[in-house]
C-alpha cells in the first residue's frame, strides 16, 4: 500500500471507484472471516460506503463516529 493512503483510498486507487466494494455482503464477509477490523469497516460507514444499520448488523456493535 501506498504510505500516506489509507485503506479505502487504496482499493478506490486500484479499482478506480467503490464500486467494487459497495457491498454490504462483502464487508459482512470480510468482517467475519477477520480480513478488515473494526475500525475497516468504521472507515467505510464514514465514508457512505455501509450504513450505520449495516455497520451494526456486520459487526453487532452500534456505530459512534471515531
């Protein structure tokens, strides 16, 4: 990964747009097969990416903004 750039920012540089990781099937995956932490999928609710709803349901936590 580029230094400087975080996760997010180094998927969208690689696929040229989200629209590949969008999905909320992809973070629930992701997230429990412990490929992206918390604070990933945190990342990703701060950024439209998943809901708040989704963030809850992927991680069973309620989202509070970092």
């Amino acid at each position: 990964m580029e230094e400087g750039l975080d996760y997010l920012d180094y998927l969208k540089n690689i696929s040229g747009s989200y629209i590949i990781i969008k999905y909320f099937n992809f973070w629930s995956m992701c997230y429990k097969n412990s490929w992206v932490t918390l604070d990933m999928v945190k990342q990703a609710v701060s950024k439209s990416i998943v809901t708040a709803d989704e963030f809850k349901t992927i991680t069973g936590q309620d989202y509070t903004a970092q």
